[in-house]
C-alpha cells in the first residue's frame, strides 16, 4: 500500500447554486417582490455578521451561464452550521423564488504534500489562517469539482509518496506564478460528495482562470490524473449590485 498523504481540515464549506425563477418573481405583488429581496439582504447581512465575528465567510456570485443564477459559497466551523445556513435560506421569502439546482459540501483542505517539517500546523498561524479562510472579495469566481484517476498505470493512489510529492510541487509552482492574480481555495470531498476535491478560484480578471487552469492541463499531475465535472464561474454581486441584479 502506498503512504497515504496527511491532510489538515478546516472550515466546512459549502456551494450552494440556486435558479431564480424570474417568471414567478415578475408575477408575483411588488409588495412580495420587496419581502423576498428584503429577506435576502438581511440574510446578507447576518452573514457579513458572521464574517466579521471570524465564525465563517460567505461569498455572493451571479453565475454568468444557464447552469445557475446565483451562488452562494459559505464557510463555517461544523456542518450543523452549514446545515442552518441553508435551512434558513431555504425558509426564506426568497427561496420561493429561487430554489436550489446544484450543491457542493466538502471542507477546506490542506496536505502535508509540500509542508515543511518540524512545523507544528496548530501552532502556525498562517496555517490556520488558511484553514479558515475569510473569502476573497474580488470581481469573479470559478468553481469545479475534480478526482485524480485511478486507471490502469495511472492510478494517482498508487503511485508512491516520493512521486506525488514531486508532482505537486510542480503543481505548487505553476500556480504561484499566479500569486497576486488569483486564489485558490481547494476542498475536500472524498467521503463527503460526488468528486474528490472542490477546486474554488477567486481573481478579479476572469482571463487569468482560462490562463492558470489551461497553463495546468499541461503540468504532469493535471494531464495525467486530472478529472474535472463542470465548470462554473461568476461575477460578484455586493448587496447593492444584488439590489439592482433583482430589480424587474
Ligand atoms: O505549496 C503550497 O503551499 C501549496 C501547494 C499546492 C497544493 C498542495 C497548490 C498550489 N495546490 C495544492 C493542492 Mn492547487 N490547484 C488545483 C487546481 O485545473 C486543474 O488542473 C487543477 C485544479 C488549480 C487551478 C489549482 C491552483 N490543488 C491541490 C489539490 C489537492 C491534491 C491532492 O492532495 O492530491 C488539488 C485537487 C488542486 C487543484 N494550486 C496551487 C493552484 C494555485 C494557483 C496554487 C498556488 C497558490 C497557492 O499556493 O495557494
């Protein structure tokens, strides 16, 4: 058996994708068009509350594409958390407008790949600070879920620590190159949802997603192992964008 890589959790997240149905919501009285958007926003505001308390970080994207209108990317300590998040969501005013059409759970994620040993993780605060992050707050996110194969000779979970080890470095230095530009954030979900991992990336130019992930396909450990669902990316939608974003 081949040396399982460690790994360091952090934060629950989850990506919550929700269709507006924008024919109810123009029927529907202006008066309950208010209650609805009234009720986003002061949810809105309990997750800014949230963040700012440092108990969790909640990001609110447009998603440019057919396959949702909006997302909702929340981070929390527990999964109960979580789970209240979107219950409370889901009992708002708002979600008789906007149900859910996709979801992702999985929980921030950091492997020992590319440590430097002798550091104690609990003790580091940049380590810490990675393990619960507050999100980005730029122009765009693009999100996708991702396995690494197991097929034939290339099965990543039975090459030896030595090899994965060297693949990920090369990994970690294409995308430093992109330090400044974009930030990921990468999630675990083996044992928690459909694909291994949740590869969540923020920048404020939507170019540098295409530029990093294509840059990548070429590494060793994306071109050979990489297996990715579907893609979704967005713009960010600040509470008074979000107003005019519903206006109809
Ligand atoms: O050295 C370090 O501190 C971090 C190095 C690093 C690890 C361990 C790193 C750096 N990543 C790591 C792990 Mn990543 N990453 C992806 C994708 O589209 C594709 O081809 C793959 C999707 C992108 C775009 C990306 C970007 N990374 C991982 C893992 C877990 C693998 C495992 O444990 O087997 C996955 C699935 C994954 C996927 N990676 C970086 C980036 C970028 C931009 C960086 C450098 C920035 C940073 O250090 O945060």
């Amino acid at each position: 058996m081949s040396e399982a890589v460690q790994t360091l959790e952090g934060w629950f997240a989850l990506h919550d994708f929700r269709r507006v149905d924008w024919n109810s919501f123009k029927r529907i009285s202006q008066a309950d068009r208010r209650r609805a958007v009234d009720s986003l926003l002061g949810l809105v505001r309990e997750w800014e509350a949230t963040e700012s308390e440092k108990r969790g970080s909640t990001a609110l994207y447009a998603v440019v594409g057919h396959k949702a209108d909006l997302l909702f990317m929340h981070l929390r300590p527990t999964l109960q958390e979580l789970e209240a998040v979107e219950l409370q969501l889901n009992k708002s005013p708002f979600a008789e407008v906007a149900s859910p059409i996709y979801s992702y759970v999985s929980v921030v994620e950091l492997s020992n790949y590319t440590a430097q040993p002798g550091v104690d993780p609990s003790e580091d605060p940049a380590i810490q600070s990675r393990l619960k992050p507050i999100l980005p707050k730029t122009q765009h996110i693009c999100f996708y879920p991702m396995n690494k194969k197991r097929q034939g000779a290339d099965n990543w979970y039975m090459l030896s620590m030595e090899d994965r080890r060297r693949m990920m470095r090369s990994h970690g230095e294409i995308g430093r190159r992109y330090a400044g530009r974009v930030t990921q954030i990468i999630t675990g979900s083996v044992g928690l949802d459909d694909w291994e991992w949740g590869v969540t990336l923020f920048a404020d130019d939507p170019v540098v997603f295409k530029k990093l992930v294509y840059e990548m396909r070429f590494d060793e450990v994306s071109a050979r192992f990489g297996e990715f669902g579907r893609f979704f990316v967005g713009n960010r939608l600040t509470p008074d964008r979000l107003v005019e974003w519903l206006e109809v």
